[in-house]
C-alpha cells in the first residue's frame, strides 16, 4: 500500500507539474517515466519539439532551460544537446511596449534625452530585449530594457523549478540538489536588478582592463535604472555567425585565448566568475577580439574557495586522494568520504587534464561530441553507487562555467596550451593578496558583497 501511495504520489505530482508549467513539466514527467517506471519515450523528437517551444518563451524558465543543458547529467543527453542550442532569441515586444516602459524609466520626455533610437529591437533575450540607440553627445548605445511584470514570474517559475528538483530528488540521489536551487535562485533574482548588473559592469571592465583582445561594454548611469540598462555600444558578430565563416585556426586559437583570459584573470585574481557561459553572450569584434555581454549572473567567492579549487589541481595532478579530499572540504562538499572522492575525481581529471599537460592540444580529445558527457554519466553512475553527495551553492557556477566555456572551445576546434594559460594566469596566486583585491574591486565599482 506504501508503495501504491508513493507512486500515487509522484503521478500526481508530476500532473500539476505538466499543467502549470508546460514544455519544462514535460521534462520531468518523461524523465521520471522512464528512470523510475521504464516507461520509454521518443526523447529526440520531445526534445525538438521543447527547444521549439521554449525558443518562443521569455523569462527566466529559458534561463533554467539554458542552466540545465550545461549540468552534467541533469537531462538525457537529447535533451541537453537541444537546450543548448538555445541562445535567448525569443521574439521581442513591441513598440507599443518599448514606449510605455521607456517612459516609465525615463519620464514622458525620454526620446528627447537621445538624438536617435532604434524601433526595433537588435536582440531578444530571457528578461529583456536591446534596442540601439545614440544618445545627444554622439555616443552609440544599446538599451536593455526588462520585460513586464518579471518579479512574478521569476517567482513563478522558481516553484516550478522547486518542484521538477523535488520530483527529480526522490528518483535519483547521486545529487542532492537543495543547495543548487538556493544558489540558481539567488542568482536569478539578482539578474532582475539592472542597478546591480550596472556595478557588475564597471567590475569586469576594471578586472579586464589590460586584458589583450577582451571588450567589455561602458554602463551609462544618466539614461539606466533598475529595469533599464544603458551601455555603450560594442560591434561584433555572433559567434555562431562567425564560426560559420570558417575562420582560420590561428582566429580560433586567439578568440579561445581571449575567452579563458576573461572568465579566470578575473577568478584567480578577484575570486569573481561570469556565471552565463552561453554563446549568445559573445560576441567577434572586428578585430577578431572578445566582447563579453550580460553581466547579470556574476559569482563572487571568498579567497578560501578560490585555494580548494587550486588544492584540487594539485591533488589531480599528483594524484594525491587524501589532499583531493581536503580540496573537496574546502569547497564545502558535506558528508564527503574517500569512495565519493574516487567517484568526483573522475570528474576532476577530466577537467584539470588539459591544465596538467603541458602541450599544445584541444580541450577534449575523447571524441565525445557533448563536453563531459561521457565522464558525467560514469561520474553519476558511481554516486548513486555510493550513496550520492550534496554539492556546496558555490559549486554551481563554478562548474557551470567550467562545462560552458569547455563546450565553446569544443566548438572553437581551439588547439592550444592550456596548462600554460592557466600557469601565467594563477602565478602570483595568494589568498590574502586576493582578499584585498576583490574588496577594494567591489567597493570601487559598488557591487553589493550579499550572495
């Protein structure tokens, strides 16, 4: 009877779930039919028709979609290879809205305040669409403005995603995935204030500012809010647009240099991470240069995270089990035992190898045509195993950003040294030099220290 109830149960939750929540609902009905009750689904065909559905969807649920494709093991492997095509294209609002919410931000008089602006939107994301505008000195800029009434829905489509975890929780418990949710909701709140992404954009235009081929955009305080955000205007391609130009190696290479320069110089050095490693937030300037958009997901770490993450290196490079646990301590992985850090370790070296061999090579040379994927289902296959582990909130971005940018230099082809990039980037490594460095970066740039 126990047993009928439970099933019961999750039935039932898994029907309110598919009614409130749609296309992502779907996910988790068919993910819980096949892994608990063997029910078998046509996944490929499910999973195009998602990336369809939720390629018409604004708000943060393409947000969590986007997320979800770059967690080892979180989605079949169809579904993952179609969210991740996703890249915030939604179609945009339209005049009628623009003129309302700029007048809202602005004041009635708001097209005054700029010699020109763009009717149509230049791109579309999950919150919010860009329009191109030049403001009256002659400056070129683009303006984010936030969709209507997003508070409410963020809060809605957190519960939902509260419940696919919870679902997904009683049928699989390699990972616990409490400290995940607190940490993706954190962040996603944090992404409706434009204020914040301002001061987070005078952070990494600080941190990235002697850095070769990387462009960060200017925020313009006159004409920003809180659900405005004015920048100056960066020019460059897509980089899925420019991959499709075929660019030369030496291109790839440099573009890939760049990429890494801008997502760890500001890591190692600050203990920051741009946590939104998706191709729509990059761009190919002219010079063949990076510019890095949306800084609405940034991570910031205490220096003690930042030496675990070196810890672990140390300990994958010298094979060293007993420091490997230390480094996992450090990040603040809970009831950790020396069977679980053989399983994680799998994980580790497939990510720390590149940066141990010190050769030119690609990133990953498995031919797995999904980074990591391969490895993560060995690594989850090993944690149900042993009883599972309940990751630390600041593993989230971390490993995120680890998986996403992998993935961009899968794509890249880049052949590179990247056991040197990383040596020249963590030379002058010390935690206390580090710690004063990311206070005095923050207060500078007047970043909220709260995570």
């Amino acid at each position: 009877m126990a047993d009928e109830a439970r099933e019961g149960n999750i039935f039932g939750e898994i029907r309110r779930f598919a009614k409130t929540s749609g296309a992502v609902g779907g996910i988790a009905a068919r993910i819980t039919g096949e892994r608990v009750f063997g029910i078998k689904t046509n996944q490929a065909r499910h999973a195009e028709d998602l990336k369809s559905i939720l390629g018409g969807l604004k708000g943060p649920m393409m947000k969590v979609a986007q997320f979800l494709s770059t967690v080892p093991d979180a989605l079949p492997p169809e579904y993952a290879a179609q969210l991740a095509e996703l890249q915030s294209n939604a179609p945009p609002m339209g005049w009628a809205f623009v003129r309302r919410r700029m007048a809202g931000e602005l004041g009635s008089d708001w097209e005054q305040k700029f010699a020109a602006f763009g009717k149509e939107a230049t791109a579309a994301a999950s919150l919010g669409q860009v329009h191109r505008a030049t403001l009256p000195d002659g400056t070129d800029v683009a303006c984010k403005l936030q969709y209507p009434d997003m508070p409410n829905i963020m809060e809605a489509d957190l519960r939902q995603l509260k419940m696919a975890l919870a679902v997904y929780k009683r049928m699989d418990n390699a990972i616990i995935q409490d400290d995940v949710y607190v940490e993706l909701a954190a962040r996603l709140r944090e992404e409706l204030d434009y204020t914040r992404e301002a001061a987070q954009m005078r952070l990494y235009h600080a941190m990235l500012d002697n850095v070769d081929d990387v462009n960060v955009p200017e925020p313009e305080p006159s004409h920003s809010t809180k659900r405005l955000l004015t920048m100056k205007w960066l020019n460059g391609v897509g980089m899925k647009t420019w991959l499709e130009g075929e660019p030369s190696l030496e291109a790839r290479n440099a573009l890939a240099t760049a990429l890494f320069r801008a997502w760890y110089i500001p890591f190692y050095r600050y203990g920051v991470i741009h946590g939104d490693p998706h191709l729509g937030n990059y761009q190919v300037n002219p010079d063949g240069g990076l510019n890095l958009l949306d800084y609405g997901s940034i991570r910031v770490f205490p220096a003690k995270f930042v030496t675990g993450v070196l810890e672990l290196y140390a300990a994958v490079r010298d094979d060293d089990p007993e420091r490997a646990l230390h480094a996992y301590q450090i990040w603040g992985f809970q009831g950790i035992n020396r069977e679980h850090v053989t399983v994680l370790n799998d994980w580790a070296k497939f990510l720390y190898d590149p940066l141990i061999e010190d050769r030119v090579r690609l990133i990953q040379e498995d031919g797995d045509t999904q980074f990591g994927r391969s490895t993560a289902q060995k690594v989850h296959e090993g944690l149900q195993r042993t009883g599972g582990v309940r990751p630390p909130r600041e593993f989230v971005l971390m490993d995120r950003s680890a998986i996403g940018l992998g993935s961009v230099f899968l794509r890249l082809r880049a052949e590179l040294n990247w056991s040197r990039l990383f040596h020249e980037t963590v030379a002058d490594f010390d935690p206390d030099k580090l710690a004063a460095r990311q206070a005095e970066a923050l207060a500078a740039a007047g970043v909220p220290t709260a995570v």
